[in-house]
C-alpha cells in the first residue's frame, strides 16, 4: 500500500488552474526524534534514507518522481537559477528558483526563515525562494522576481504567498540588527519595535517580506499567517530547538509546480 500523502496549507492566492503548490507541516514523514517527521533537510544530522523517503512522499503529493523535487544548497543569498530539468549533479548554491518547465517542484526550505511561493498563472511562470533576514534585506525577492519577468512574467500578474516562518512575537534580535536594516533600507524601521530589554528588538520578518513584495510591484500577496516557532505541533523551528538546547532540527519545505 502507498504511504499517504503529507498533509500541507493551501492558500487561495496560488490555489489556481495550471498550478499545484502547498506549504508542508512537519507531519506526514518517517523521521524521528529531534526530526519527527517530514523532515527535508539533506544537509540535517538526520538519517539521509529517511530523508529521501520524505522527499519522495513530497514529490508523490504533485504526482511526480522524487528527483523532480527540486531543492537548494541555500546559502542566505540573493541568487535565483533558471532551471528546466532535474539535477544532474550535487544541488547548486542559491536561494531561488524559477521555471516555465511544467513538471518540475520548485522548493524553498525553511525552519523559521520565511518560504515565498511564487507564480503568474497566464504567462505560466513559477517561482520559490529563502528569505532570513539577510536574504530579505539584500535583494533575494527582487532577485526572484527579475528572473521570472527575464522568463516572461508580467509584474502585474505575479501572485506571492509568504510560508510559515517565524513572526514578530517570536523573532528578538539584537538592537544593532535594527541599524544595519536601516543603513541599507530607509523603509525598515516600522518592522523592529522594543524588545523586552533596550538592547534587544523584534523583528516582522513576514512584514517586511511584504513590503518588499509590494515595494518591488506585486500587488497580490499574502502570508498563511503561521508562526513557526510558536507551533511545535506543525513546525520545525531552528530558534525553538536552539532555546531547548536540542542538537539539530528539521526542516520544512514548500513547493510550487506547474501541471502539464
């Protein structure tokens, strides 16, 4: 018998024809332990054979082999590859995918940085990147963004939906963190608000995420509203393990596809 299908969120921003996407829990895989279940993450400590047997299970959810799965060596960087069939080799380095190819899964990874799903519907171009907050702030959206207008996208047509990540109530940085968003953005600073000592702030990673949707053009965007770190039911959270002084964590993943 097949292993059911993980179960993931859908938003109505992507829930189109021609297109398949989902935002997946951390339910519905094989791992264990620190990793418990879906755990996607090729470069955690997990198991890597429980790992592959996630992905797969990801990839049967938009009825495709897993080597169609598509994921990143992410580095924290604003760079986005074209891509139009499986890899043949180790996964690049890069934040951000693109594709007209049909078929294939585009995917970000994630355990509190926020996941984007991209995709204009008409001109049949997707889309995914990994946003930290270093990402979001040097130009990881906008660099997706320009790959998908160089591969025929209409700016007025592009939908976003940001993933689950983690959230302002959840996310405290340093008051420094707060001054170098402001060096390199004048329109940061409603994003950080004081924090529960004066050194410290916190930061609305989604938020701001949208501005720079917004900013960049698109005019159809969202978030599902989840905070990872506060979920640990649905959601690995780098930042919740961390404080739990836990070895590792697992990590999310959330993928866009175009149908046939």
């Amino acid at each position: 018998m097949a292993a059911p299908l993980p179960p993931r969120i859908l938003h109505p921003l992507l829930d189109l024809p021609g297109i398949q996407h989902g935002f997946f829990t951390r339910q519905g895989g094989v791992s264990t332990g620190v990793y418990d279940s879906l755990n996607i993450g090729l470069g955690s400590k997990d198991d890597p054979a429980l790992v592959q047997e996630n992905r797969r299970r990801v990839a049967a959810a938009f009825d495709r082999p897993a080597d169609h799965l598509l994921s990143l060596y992410q580095i924290h960087s604003a760079t986005a590859l074209d891509v139009s069939s499986p890899w043949t080799t180790d996964r690049p380095e890069a934040d951000g995918l693109v594709t007209t190819t049909p078929g294939l899964i585009l995917s970000a990874l994630s355990a509190d940085c926020a996941p984007l799903l991209f995709a204009d519907p008409d001109n049949r171009v997707v889309g995914s990147c990994h946003a930290g907050w270093k990402g979001a702030l040097y130009g990881m959206i906008e660099a997706t963004l320009d790959l998908m207008q160089a591969r025929g996208a209409d700016l007025g047509k592009i939908r976003c939906v940001i993933g689950p990540c983690i959230t302002q109530t959840s996310y405290e940085v340093g008051a420094d963190y707060a001054g170098i968003f402001a060096s390199h953005d004048p329109d940061s600073p409603p994003y950080f608000v004081a924090g529960a000592t004066p050194d410290k702030r916190m930061f609305d990673l989604p938020g701001y995420c949208l501005m720079r949707l917004e900013r960049a053009g698109v005019t159809q965007c969202a978030t599902t509203g989840h905070d990872t770190c506060a979920d640990e039911a649905l959601f690995f959270s780098n930042r919740r393990n961390f404080k739990q002084q836990l070895p590792d964590y697992g990590r999310l993943i959330s993928a866009i596809m175009l149908r046939a």
